[in-house]
C-alpha cells in the first residue's frame, strides 16, 4: 500500500514487497518507512558505518542525523561502536533527534554464536553505544567461529589468535538453530526489538524460517547492479523478509582491500553516466534509485556531508521501465565480500557460504 504520490510506480518493474509489509512516507524524514514482519518499521535508506575511522565516525554520525538519516547500520565487528554511540548521543543532546526517531541496527559477531556468547555480545554492543536496545540485531555471517573473551580482544575480527606462527580463523561449528534460539531470547528481553540474518543465501533463510518462532525480519546482503541477486530478493519477499543492500553503489568500498579495481566501479559504466545525465542527478543516486524501486532497504556509507545529502535525496525523481531493464542488464554476479574468495586469502582458511 502506498501513500506518497511519488511512490505510485515503485513496486512497476520487478520490485518486491515482503508479504505484510508497507512502505508509507513520515512527513518528519526524508526516507520512507517499511513496516517489517515484527511489525516494526524502518527507513528504507541507512547510513552504513563499515570502515568509517574512528575520529571521524563520531562527527559522520552526528551529521548524518542532523541531515535527516534515521536509520544507521552498525556492527561489533566494525570495531566502532562507542564512536557511534558518541555520535547518536550528541544528536540526541542537540535536539536534532530522539531516541524513539532512530532505527539502530547492529550484529553478531561470528565468534558469538553460541547461546550462552549471544546476549553478552548484544549487551557489550549496547554498553558501546550507549542505548537500551537495538531496533535490528543482526546474525553478521552464517560462519561459527572459536569465541574470543571481551578481555583478551575485542572486537575479535577473524584471526583466532594473531601472534600464533601461522595466524588463522579457527571454525567451530555452531548451528544457526541454537544461534537463533538465543536470538529471539532478546527480542523477549527486550535487548532488541527486531532480529535477522545477513550474508545468508535462499537456502539458509527458507531452513531459519521453518523453525525460527520469531521469524527473520531482515537478510542483509551485497546488492548492486552487478550484483542484483534478483532470485534471492524474490524468495525473501515470499518469505515475507524485508533485505536490506549492503554495498549498494558496488565496488568502492572494496578497492582498498585489493578486492577489486577502480574502474571496476558501476559509477564509471556509460549507461548510469546517460541516466545520471537525463535525470540531472549523480551517477550514485541513479544506482541507489535503481534499489530503491526494487523495494527494499539500503545502506550507503560515506563521510563527506555532500554525498551523504546526495545519497537520501532520492525520492524527487523516478527511474522509467526502460530506465530499470538497462540498469538491470549490468548484472554480471560479481561479489566482492565472499568469505569463499577472502576468507583463504586473508585468513588461510577456505570457508565459502554462496557455493
């Protein structure tokens, strides 16, 4: 159901909406809302904290609210978090935003699955960013690792113990039953109000919904136009689970890493540069409109105060049919975070998850 004029023709070329779930306008944001299965709701675009530095996430945090961003996506792993936690609080004290305005998102960490690890992990997480609760708590991988205590190193990253003579993520398996188990004992703790999985393929999220008592309100995955994972953003919509793109503007993120290359980037293909120019917009708010009308969330991250205006000023203009099939025609199923290519390389372990 939709109630925004310019909102009339979303859902027209091959988006979806999870069953039960609506996206209204709040005339208070500038992004609008999805109502999830929990019955909560969140905007449907984020500002993504993965890699941003500490000394600068803080300040990014605080301008994105201001801005008009109320939905940031966080993580244990990120290893910012107390930043963050600065950031929302000076937002707050300014009067730019309540608590009950923002949606927090944030995950477990693979060493944390579990169930005894699973509800410190979310505690320490909210002793960092200074809140009661989180509106999404996260599973950050369908990968298990060794756990790590908070005293010996946090956050504990992949390497099981990094001064060992060959440093190397150290598997112990863990089932996603008792991991989830644990998970929704915090929705009843009201630690987290809604819960979800990221990084899991069809498979994973049809099993977790067979016996899942609190079902997954959300699946965060790499989507971009090289990347559209169309089949996997149509089985969670008829599973009534709401994804949320992490990576939406592609390969950028990814260059420093030795993961990828510049001109790699979709920013650079000649068919956004023509859409990016009929439709007077940046080459990044055409990819970004290019999800948005597939109907789910996204999390663009950047630090400068410009593009993060650029990257929420999405909702003015409307990507036509053959504007979306072109955009579509990108798709070359290119991932660049894949635990099955990084994980060997970087951490001497081979561990795929999308094979």
């Amino acid at each position: 159901r939709l109630r925004s004029a310019c909102w009339s023709a979303v859902f027209i070329h091959f988006a979806f909406k999870p069953k039960g779930a609506d996206i209204v306008r709040n005339i208070k944001m500038e992004s609008p809302l999805i109502t999830l299965n929990s019955g909560h709701t969140i905007p449907q675009i984020g500002f993504g904290t993965w890699k941003a530095e500490p000394g600068v996430v803080g300040r990014a945090v605080e301008d994105a609210l201001r801005i008009g961003y109320r939905h940031l996506d966080c993580a244990c792993d990120y290893g910012n978090e107390q930043e963050v936690g600065k950031g929302i609080k000076a937002a707050i004290d300014a009067g730019v935003c309540k608590r009950e305005d923002i949606f927090v998102t944030s995950k477990l960490w693979n060493t944390f699955h579990k169930k005894e690890h699973v509800r410190p992990a979310c505690e320490k997480t909210l002793s960092d960013l200074g809140l009661d609760y989180v509106d999404l708590y996260l599973i950050h991988f369908p990968i298990s690792l060794k756990y790590v205590p908070f005293e010996e190193r946090y956050p504990p990253e992949w390497i099981h113990d990094p001064s060992a003579e060959n440093p190397t993520m150290v598997v112990d398996p863990v089932p996603v039953s008792e991991t989830w188990a644990a998970m929704e004992e915090l929705v009843d703790a009201g630690l987290a109000k809604s819960i979800g999985v990221s990084n899991f393929n069809c498979q994973l999220v049809a099993d977790l919904c067979s016996y899942a008592r609190i079902k997954p309100a959300v699946n965060q995955v790499e989507i971009h136009p090289h990347l559209s994972q169309s089949f996997l953003v149509r089985f969670c919509h008829d599973l009534g689970v709401v994804v949320t793109a992490y990576s939406p503007l592609g390969s950028g993120s990814y260059v420093a890493l030795g993961m990828t290359k510049e001109q790699d980037s979709v920013l650079l293909d000649d068919t956004v540069k023509e859409l990016a120019a009929k439709h007077k917009k940046t080459v990044a708010q055409i990819v970004l409109r290019w999800g948005v009308q597939r109907g789910y969330t996204l999390i663009p991250k950047t630090v400068n105060e410009e593009r993060m205006k650029q990257n929420l000023d999405l909702f003015g203009f409307q990507l036509d049919g053959d504007d979306m099939e072109a955009l579509d025609k990108l798709n070359k199923n290119i991932r660049y975070n894949d635990p099955g290519v990084f994980c060997e390389l970087a951490f001497n372990q081979f561990y795929p998850i999308h094979g």
